[in-house]
C-alpha cells in the first residue's frame, strides 16, 4: 500500500515537472515539481530502510 502512495506522487510531481519545462512560463512549476519528487523519493526510501532494519 505504502509503495502505491509513493509511486503515485512520484508520477504526479514528474508529469509537473515536465509541463513546467513544456510551458516556458511556469518555470516555477518545473522547480516545485522536481523538490517535490526529490523529497517524496527521499521519504520512501527512508521508510523502505527502517522496515529492513531487523
């Protein structure tokens, strides 16, 4: 369940990210949407390590 969460938002944030690129004008989109992606693939992976841990 976590990991479709993770996925989706992943593909929310890119599909900003690249209409923030198309649109010259909404370069900000471009910025929000990749810090956005960053931080959401920082956060799955942390909590993919915690579960690990033995």
């Amino acid at each position: 369940m976590w990991w479709k969460v993770i996925g989706g938002l992943l593909a929310v944030w890119l599909v900003l990210s690249v209409a923030g690129w198309v649109i010259k004008g909404l370069f900000w989109l471009a910025v929000i949407g990749g810090v956005l992606f960053v931080a959401t693939a920082a956060v799955g992976w942390a909590k993919d390590r915690k579960q690990i841990k033995p």
